[in-house]
C-alpha cells in the first residue's frame, strides 16, 4: 500500500511539474507580442490587437438595453437626474398574459399594458429607491413600442395602419416613432419647472404654491381602482376629480384611496377661480404623443391616426402570418 502511495505521489508530483513548465512557457499570443516589440520598437506597435478579448456588457448578456431618458416624452423630467432606465424583450410567459387582454374592458387594457412594463423594464436610481410606477404614464406607450421591437426584430412583424387617402387609394402605412408628434408645455408653465424637485411649482396670487406634474403609473393605478371600486358599487364617478388628481398626487407613494376621497371632499370647498385655474393647468400639462402621425405619401403630407389594424392585443400578436405559413 505504502509502495503505491509513493508511486502517486510521484506520478502528482511529475503532473504538477509539467504544469508549471507550460505555465512558464510563453503564449504564442506572448511570442507574437515580443517579436514585433524587437522589430518595430515599443513606441511603435500597436498594442490594442494583443488585448485579451472583451466580455460583453452584463446587461446585453442578459436581455437588457438602456432607454435614453432624453427619447421619452416626459425627456427624463420628473425622475431623479441619475436614473438609469433598461427594458429587455418580453418572454413567452408576458405574451400569453397580455394575449387573454378584454379590448372592451378599459380597466383590462391598462392592467395588461402595465404587466408588461412591470415585467420588462428595469429603473434604478442611486438616490433614491425606484419602481415602474415611477414612470410617468405618457412615458409608457414608448417604452411599450420599444419593448416590442426587442421582441419581434423581424421587419414582417412591423405594426402597420391602412389608410385610404381623398383619392380613394388604399395605403399600408408603418407605425414609426419618426412620425409621432408631441404635446409640448407652453413656456408660462415650462418657467415654473423646478429642476431640484423634478415637478413644476407654480407660484399664484390668490392660492399660493401649487405643486404638480404630468401623472405616474403608480398614481393612474389608484385613479383606476377608483374607477373600478365605483362601477362595481354603482357609485357616481367625480369625472372633474379624475381629470385633475393624476396631476395633483406629485407621488404615488403617498397617494391612495383615502388620499383620493379627502381630495374629492376638498374639491367641494374650492371655489369657481380656484377650480378653473387647476383645469387649464391640468390641461396645458400634457405630455406625449399625438393621436395622429405625420406620414408622406405620395409627395403629400397625411395626418393619419395611430391605432392597431388587429386592435391593442397587435402590440404583442403578431399581424402577418405570412413570414411563417409555408
């Protein structure tokens, strides 16, 4: 027994000596590297190719790119100046979810539409903690579309609207985001913008400071489980209460059912002028895309509506079978 220990062990010791001796020996990459040193000086090669190969970034390894704050509606506004957005292609699981999408059932819509920005879009901030409900909702669309080409990649799959043009001509007409228009908030609003609280805080005679922005996720949802609460309930719905609390809650975090009914009951005691002047605010607030696209066809340029040929579920079942019907 003795015997075949010594013998393995001499055996491991020939292995690791043999180890060594490779690992002492110059790379050819090493050689490579030194004869071109010797033959062209140090000063004059170029080192780059002898680098080792670059790993690709984590986040592409994983499905994720990063979204320009800057091509979004609400330009990065009203996030923290150092949030850094990233959406990945949605997964198998995403599609079937959104596929069972109610198009007759508003509150279904938003709720898958939401589903897929949960799933598919990654927002961090290192000063504060953030979520998908931080987005603003004007925000939403265009990272649903760019979710989308991240998913279907192939041209055939490209969402397309047919129009017929004052000739009676028919055309097919790509939906492209360098077709879309955007609201734009007029300047006497834009001047009240404060860039350290990320919201506009708008100085007035009679009512003070009045703090507001264009809606989050977060804040909608709860706009929309008021909707649903009361439709359930039979309840009169306040419509004046859901065209100006999205703009009012400046943080979803602190903004609920209670929060919503207290603002309902204040909106009681306002007075004409008070009213008023927070709907023209509310109103010249908006941001995001115009339903209508500007297209050229046929030297002429069309304004054509933006909708889906097969409806919303198009966003995520693709239109021509064609590329796959042999």
């Amino acid at each position: 027994m003795s015997e075949e220990i010594n013998r393995n062990g001499e055996d491991l010791a020939r292995e690791l000596e043999a180890r060594e001796r490779q690992a002492s020996t110059p790379s050819d990459q090493t050689t490579s590297m030194e004869e071109a040193i010797n033959k062209q000086g140090l000063g004059s090669v170029n080192m780059d190719k002898f680098k080792p190969d670059t790993a690709a970034a984590p986040d592409l390894a994983l499905g994720w790119h990063e979204v320009p704050m800057s091509s979004l509606p609400s330009a990065g506004k009203f996030y923290p100046a150092d949030t850094v957005l990233k959406i990945r292609a949605a997964k198998v699981a995403e599609i079937r979810h959104f596929s069972t999408i109610d198009e007759n059932n508003i509150l279904d819509v938003d709720a898958k539409l939401n589903a897929i920005v949960e799933s598919c879009t990654n927002i961090n901030s290192k000063s504060v903690r953030m979520s998908y409900k931080d987005l603003c909702e004007e925000d939403r669309f265009i990272l649903i579309l760019s979710i989308r080409d991240l998913t279907f990649p192939e041209p055939e799959n490209s969402l397309k609207v047919d129009h017929i043009d004052k000739k009676g001509k028919s055309h097919e007409v790509e939906i492209k985001r360098e077709y879309f228009d955007y609201f734009n908030i007029p300047e006497e609003i834009e001047r009240y913008y404060s860039s350290e609280l990320r919201l506009y805080v708008i100085q007035t005679k009679s009512y003070g400071e009045i703090y507001m922005r264009p809606p989050s996720i977060g804040v909608m949802q709860e706009v929309t489980k008021y909707i649903k609460e009361r439709q359930e309930k039979g309840m009169e719905i306040d419509q004046s209460l859901l065209q100006l609390a999205p703009f009012i809650a400046t943080n979803w975090r602190a903004f609920n059912q209670k929060k919503l009914f207290e603002l309902e009951v204040e909106m009681n005691g306002w007075s004409n002028g008070q009213y008023l002047l927070l709907y023209k605010l509310a109103e010249k607030m908006k941001i995001g895309i115009q339903p209508e696209m500007n297209v050229m066809i046929e030297n002429e340029e069309v304004s054509i509506p933006i909708n889906f040929r097969d409806g919303i579920k198009s966003l995520f079942i693709v239109q021509d079978l064609s590329g796959e019907l042999i």
